[in-house]
C-alpha cells in the first residue's frame, strides 16, 4: 500500500529525483568520456556527490511527509557522503601525481 503524498511534497522530491538523476549521469559519462584521470575523477566526485546529495535531499522530504514529522536519518548519510568524496578524490589525485612525477636524481 502507498502512502498518500501531497503535491506539494511530491512535486519537489521528483524535481530533485531527476536532478539527481541526471547529475550522476553526466559524472558516470564524465568518467567513461574524459581523456585523463585527473579529468575523470573531478566529473566523478562532483557529479556523483551532488546526484547522490539530491536524492537524499528527495528522501528525506518523502520521508518526513509520510511520518507527520521531520526525519533527519538521510542528514547523517548525507554529510557522511559529502565530507568523505572530496577527501577521498583528493586522496586519489595525491597518489595518481606522486606516480606521473618524475623520480628526482
């Protein structure tokens, strides 16, 4: 059984549904399209981070019109997936530069 939405609710969570959707589509092309790696992980961890970001926004709305009050469960998933991307992309991006250096005489 489906619980009953408003439109009011319904009609932003779909809007941030297809944004995301959409934003993650383009860095997953950006990761299969782009020459370099460097390139490839920038699409990635921004695309990818506000796509997932806009759908967790789009639950969290979801979830609180269906339970009558608010559900900040999605906020924790949410800055988890936020503060952990970058850091890791930047961790990634050290390790791909410390390999295309040149060793030093």
């Amino acid at each position: 059984m489906m619980p009953d939405v408003s439109i009011w609710v319904a009609l932003p969570a779909t809007v941030l549904l297809i944004i995301g959707g959409l934003l993650t589509l383009v860095g997953s092309i950006g990761l299969l399209r782009l020459p370099n790696f460097f390139m490839r992980i920038h699409s990635v961890s921004m695309g990818n981070t506000l796509g997932v970001g806009c759908v967790l926004l789009a639950s969290m709305l979801i979830a609180s019109a269906v339970a009558h009050r608010p559900v900040i469960h999605e906020l924790l998933i949410t800055l988890f997936v936020v503060f952990t991307a970058p850091i890791t992309a930047i961790v990634l991006m050290q390790a791909a530069i410390r390999r295309t250096k040149p060793p030093r005489p």
